[in-house]
C-alpha cells in the first residue's frame, strides 16, 4: 500500500456515520430518520463505487 486514497477515507467515513445514524434512528424509533440515513448510506455508498470506477478507467488505481 503504497498511497492512501483520501477520497475514499472521506467516503468510508461517511458511510460509517450514515451506519451510525441509522442506530440512532433505531434508538429513537424515527421511522423517517431511519430511511434517511438508509437513503443517505445508499448515496455514499454509490459515490464512492462511481468514483473507484472512474478513478480504475482513468488509470489511477
């Protein structure tokens, strides 16, 4: 391993704190706030795939 790729720290983290939303969601019983944090853990999930897709095509992976 030899670069990090802080782009995709950033992005783990925020699917990380999209996981931890989610528990608190649970925790306060808001069913809107556990879609959202559904929804929002799907967004970050599916940038981070676009941008690892775009990155391997342009050669930098």
């Amino acid at each position: 391993m030899k670069n990090i790729k802080w782009i995709f720290v950033l992005y783990a983290l925020a699917a990380l704190a999209s996981m931890v939303l989610i528990g608190f969601a649970i925790g306060a019983k808001s069913i809107l706030g556990i879609i959202g944090a559904i929804v929002l853990l799907c967004a970050v999930m599916g940038f981070g795939f676009k941008t690892k897709k775009a990155m391997r095509d342009k050669g930098y992976l």
